[in-house]
C-alpha cells in the first residue's frame, strides 16, 4: 500500500516569492493534515481536513497561507508570499478516523522549504 | 488546554543498553498519547500508542511505553539499544476538549544517540 506522498521534497526560493506544496493521502483516508516542522522543534498543526472541509484552521496564518482539498482527496499548501521566517519542514498526514480517541496519523516525507 | 513536555533534548547509550526517553504531559480531558520516531530525511513512523486500554503498551521495534495518570507520564523504554535506534523520538498528546474532536499536540523531540 502506498504511503502519504508529497511534492517536491525540496524548494529553495526567495523571499517574497509564492510556493505551493502538494500532498496525496493515504487511499481511503477522509482526514487530512498539514504540519509545519521548525529546526529542533516538534511539528505544529496549521490545518485539518475532514474530506474536503477545513475543520480546524486556527494556526494558519491565513494573510499568506491557503490550503485547499477540492475533491477531498489530495491537497495543496500555499504561501504568498514566503518570509524568511516560514524556512521549515512542511508535513502532510492523513488518517482513517480523523479527530477520534483512536486517530492514528501517517505521515509523509515532508516538504523541505528554504527561503533566501 | 494541553500541553507535552519531552523532559530530555538528547539522550545518548551505548548499544546494548536500556533506553529511557520521558514525556510528561498536561490535560484536562481523558487523553490519547502516541509515540513517533523520525529517522533523518524519512516521514514520522507511529511506534506505538495509548487510547485508554492497556496502561503499558508495546509498540514496533521491541519499544513499549507506560501510561502513568498519577504522574502525567508516558516515558518510552527498550531493554537494549540498537544502532538503528538512533533517530529523534516524538511524544504526542490528544484530548477532546469539551467533546470535540481531538487535536494532537506534540512534544519537542528526544535525540536518541546510540554508540557503538
């Protein structure tokens, strides 16, 4: 069974650039995650899917990030325009039963952004 | 509100030896505790996991964890060290605040070193 994939590993862009990130979740999988990973710092939530609704969107800095699942399958991850600061590990999950006691998130490679 | 925190930053043993990695969390619902461990440049794996069962859970890879409600702990063992066991660790906790859905919260990562 394939495991969560994300794209690109790697991006280096300058600041004030726009970046995307892609991500496809586990097949058959309604709940999805993105996470954005500091140096030396655990993962942070940004945003929850429930198919293709965001339920929890609290920690998304939503003047220069946006998120989307259109068809409640793979998503995307936006931020225009990057800042030094958002130099991190972007994470995508997805789990079979989002926001339960049993939840179990699989996680993907991550997406390795460095903004110049 | 709930909170983890991974009592050591780096933990280092020899091969062969226990290993002892300590998470302490804070919540104020009934909560669900998870293991993760991070091999550079790899996707976060699921060691193991405590959703009110068991209180000592075992997990992949000879791991297990205890779920400790009188001291707020889930500190995660393995009688000996392999080399391979070298990676950085994350604890997780989740509650449903109000009876909502749960949101995980993770702790800041233990560096497991191992020597030869």
């Amino acid at each position: 069974e394939a495991g969560v994939v994300q794209s690109p590993r790697y991006k280096i862009i300058e600041k004030k650039q726009p970046v995307a990130f892609w991500c496809n979740p586990i097949s058959g999988h309604n709940t999805l995650y993105w996470y954005r990973q500091n140096l030396g710092q655990g993962p942070e939530l940004l945003i929850r899917y429930e198919n293709e609704e965001a339920v929890d969107d609290s920690q998304l800095p939503k003047d220069r990030f946006s998120a989307e699942r259109l068809k409640g399958v793979d998503s995307t991850l936006k931020i225009q325009p990057a800042e030094l600061g958002d130099s991190a590990v972007y994470l995508c999950a997805s789990s079979f039963s989002g926001g339960t006691i049993t939840d179990t998130q699989y996680f993907g490679p991550g997406t390795r952004l460095t903004v110049l | 509100a709930q909170s983890v925190t991974q009592l050591d930053s780096h933990v280092s043993v020899s091969e062969g030896t226990p290993v002892l990695l300590r998470c302490n969390y804070s919540s104020s619902y009934s909560p669900s505790l998870f293991w993760y461990v991070q091999h550079p440049n790899k996707g976060l794996q699921l060691l193991l996991k405590y959703t009110s069962a068991a209180t000592l859970v075992k997990g992949i890879n000879g791991f297990e964890a205890e779920f400790k409600k009188s001291e707020t702990s889930f500190h995660l063992t393995k009688p000996s060290a392999h080399m391979s066991d070298a990676a950085e660790y994350f604890c997780v906790v989740s509650s449903s605040p109000s009876g909502g859905s749960y949101i995980p919260t993770f702790g800041r990562g233990t560096s497991l070193i191992v020597h030869p």
